[in-house]
C-alpha cells in the first residue's frame, strides 16, 4: 500500500497542480477530495496548458483512475463543461469516477454566494462567487442535493421542490432577486445527469477495493492549509478542510491508510483575497515576484498578494498535517534577486512568537522578523540536476527545511514536467 495526501502549505496556489501531475506518472490513482470550482490547477505538458478545476490532475496521463471524493461539491455544469473541454483536446475520461454521495452546486447557491458577498460591504471575504460556500452549507444543514440526487429525476424533483420554497422566499423577499422555476431546474439538469451518470460511483468503496490490491494512491487536495476552515485565517478562509485530514473525510479512507503526507509550498507566499498577510511585501521587489512568477488566479484572474517566504505559515501547516516532507515550487522566479528573505518569527506586542495568532486583529499587529540571505543570477530553469544548483539556492532550499523541520522532497523550477527535482522518492 502507497497512498500520499498532497495539501498546500499556505494560502493556495502553491503549484500543487502541477505536483500532483508530476507524482500522477508513477501513482495508479489521483483522488480530489475537497473544494469546488472555486480551485485551479494551471497545467503545462509540452506545448500544451490544461487549466482544471474540478477533474483531478492525474486525468492528463492515460489509465490513470481519477476520483471525484464525496467532500467536494460538485458544479454539474461546470463539470459538463469541463469534460467536454478535455474530450475536445483528446483526453479519454474513460477512467473518471465521481462519487455519489459528492453534494452539487446549485444555481440558487451562486447567486446567493453573490447577493451575500455584496451585502457584506467592506466586510467581504473575498469569495469566487462560485456557490461554494452556500452549498457547504446546505450540506451542514442537511439540506443539500447530492450526485445520488441528480440521478433520480422523481427524487431531483421532489427535493428541489422542497428546496426551493425556502430559497426563493430568501431570495425574492430579504435580496429583492428573481426566483428559480423548478421545472426549469429539473430540465436543465436531466441533461447534467446523463452526461454524468456513466462515471458515477461509490468511489469510497472504489478507493478500498484499490488499496487492497496495493495500487498508488494520490490524494490532491485544493486551497490551503492557512485557508481550512478550523486551521486557517477565519473568516478568510474556504468552506471544507484543505488539511491532510480532510483526505480522510472527503474520500472516505481511514487515517491509518494514509503513508506520507506532502506539503506543497512556494518559495515566497502569495495570498488571493482579503485578510492578514504578515509577509506581505508593497514595493517593486513584490511587483517583479507577481509579474515573473504570473501570479494571476487560475480561477479568477486575480493579482494575488505577495511576500516573502512565511516559515511561522509552514511550520504551522507542517503541525497541523503531520507534514512528511516538502514540495518547493517557484524557486526560479526568485532568480535575479540580490537578496531573499524569510519570515521566521512575528513580534507581537513587543514579544517574539513562532505561532499563528487565532484572531484577525493579533495577526494583522504581527510584525514579520526576517533572515536574508544572497540571491542567485544563474537560470536555474535550464540547470538538470539540483546537485548542480548555485550554492546560494542550495542553502536557501536546505534553511527553508531547517526552519520548518520538514526535509524537501522535490523542487521545481519551472511550469514543465521536467524542470521537477527529486530530491526523495514519493512512491
């Protein structure tokens, strides 16, 4: 048995996309188990650029299992599209699955996500805008539709009629917005059900059966750990848990089927949204960061926020999950740089911390305390092997473990799937 969870150490947007494709060629299965469309995965296999935001990474290598887990919520329409996207570039979906117990994005959940986002004024979290958070929470209050669901068309419609005269009292009596129709719901959707019927599983079930037959297993978790729900910057934070726990829950396997847990993370930190950021830079060394490194969302388009490398983020992240080892991302857009820093403790009300305050107003008064180091000039992109790495990149890769206390497994350097070192074997 070989099952590695793959969670993002900070905000997000860490690279685990093209992690996980990279560890994809050697695992068996690739499994997501959390998010919505509110996640995506920029992916580059030769000339070409995959841009995934709910099918699992793994979908780009032919006869690779991809399991869509029952804790993420799944937009059928976006997925239709999605797939239909991928057929049209030739990639054979032959081996997706999709769980049935997996709840749906509903149109009344986006348009609520919108309305509420709006009323909250300067208070605003920052959301996608893609329902995700109102689904989690029609799933907390037993409320939800699920893939099971969508496949009974009796059962659809009973459900969405019971539904509806809630969400459209809301909608039409406290937001002044139109109401859905449930026979326009039930026609648009038939057609989502059959598109999606022919993949659609007990992927739990699925996922027990393969680990007793020892294949390898990938689980691809979206956002990050300083984006969970418990674990994260709350309010500013995703509706599910991004965390190596959330593997367990989201797909359905115990934690003692779990090996090794692999943090994704940057070689600086970047953040998409509202909240404190305590390593945030706002001067011309953050605005070259963003523009080499194209830090623009895969979902949304936004600029995200950029600073230097936060170890109190990592050495966080690497408590929370049991971090087995590292994945560093984006360590050739610090190329150029005279200096590079790490944020390795915060002052706070005059005393040196090493932890994440709990509460917005402690974080947002921590002040970043940073080592520097010296930058590198040489292409770090063209050099083969890490062993051939400047020494200043060298140390910079080998201080970033020492402060975390978690070895790193693999470094990146670039967008391709070979400009990924293995510095320790995964599967």
């Amino acid at each position: 048995m070989s099952t590695v969870v793959l969670i993002g150490s900070q905000w997000g947007d860490e690279g685990k996309g093209k992690v996980t494709d990279f560890l994809a060629e050697k695992a068996d299965v690739v499994v997501r188990y959390q998010g919505g469309t509110n996640a995506g995965h920029t992916l580059s296999v030769g000339d070409e650029v995959f841009k995934l935001h709910l099918i699992p990474s793994g979908i780009l290598y032919p006869g690779k299992i991809c399991v869509i887990g029952n804790g993420v919520v799944l937009d059928p329409a976006a997925l239709a599209s999605e797939m239909a996207g991928l057929k049209e570039r030739n990639i054979d979906l032959a081996n997706l699955r999709i769980s049935d117990r997996a709840h749906l994005v509903m149109p009344y959940h986006k348009r609520l996500d919108e309305l509420e986002e709006t009323q909250r004024g300067e208070g605003k979290i920052g959301t996608t805008l893609r329902g995700i958070g109102p689904a989690y929470m029609d799933k907390v209050n037993r409320t939800g539709m699920r893939v099971a669901d969508l496949l009974n068309e009796e059962e659809l419609r009973q459900k969405l009629s019971g539904i509806l005269e809630g969400k459209n009292i809301l909608l039409s009596k406290v937001y002044g917005a139109e109401a859905f129709d449930v026979d326009s719901l039930v026609e648009e959707y038939r057609e989502y059900a059959e598109i999606l019927r022919p993949y659609v599983t007990d992927t739990s079930l699925l996922l027990a059966d393969l680990i007793s037959d020892n294949k390898k297993i990938l689980f691809e978790g979206a956002q990050g750990t300083m984006l969970d729900l418990d674990h994260g910057t709350y309010p500013y934070v995703t509706s599910s848990s991004p965390a190596a726990g959330g593997a367990c829950i989201g797909a359905g396997v115990g934690p003692t089927r779990i090996n090794t847990v692999l943090g994704v993370a940057k070689a600086y930190t970047t953040r998409v949204g509202d909240g404190p950021f305590p390593a945030e830079l706002h001067d011309e060394v953050g605005d070259r960061i963003r523009e080499v490194g194209r830090e623009y969302g895969t979902t949304t388009g936004r600029p995200r926020r950029i600073g230097w490398l936060d170890a109190v983020v990592l050495a966080h992240a690497a408590r929370i999950n049991g971090l087995s080892c590292l994945a560093l991302t984006l360590l050739d857009v610090l190329t150029g740089l005279d200096t590079v820093k790490i944020c390795t403790a915060y002052r706070y009300q005059g005393e040196i911390i090493n932890h994440v305050p709990a509460t917005l107003s402690a974080l947002e008064d921590c002040e970043p305390i940073f080592e520097e180091f010296p930058g590198w000039q040489e292409d770090l992109a063209a050099i083969e092997r890490f062993e051939d790495f400047p020494p200043a990149a060298k140390n910079y890769v080998q201080r970033i473990s020492e402060i975390s206390g978690v070895p790193v497994a693999i470094v990146s350097v670039g967008p391709k799937r070979s400009q990924t070192k293995v510095l320790q074997d995964l599967f």
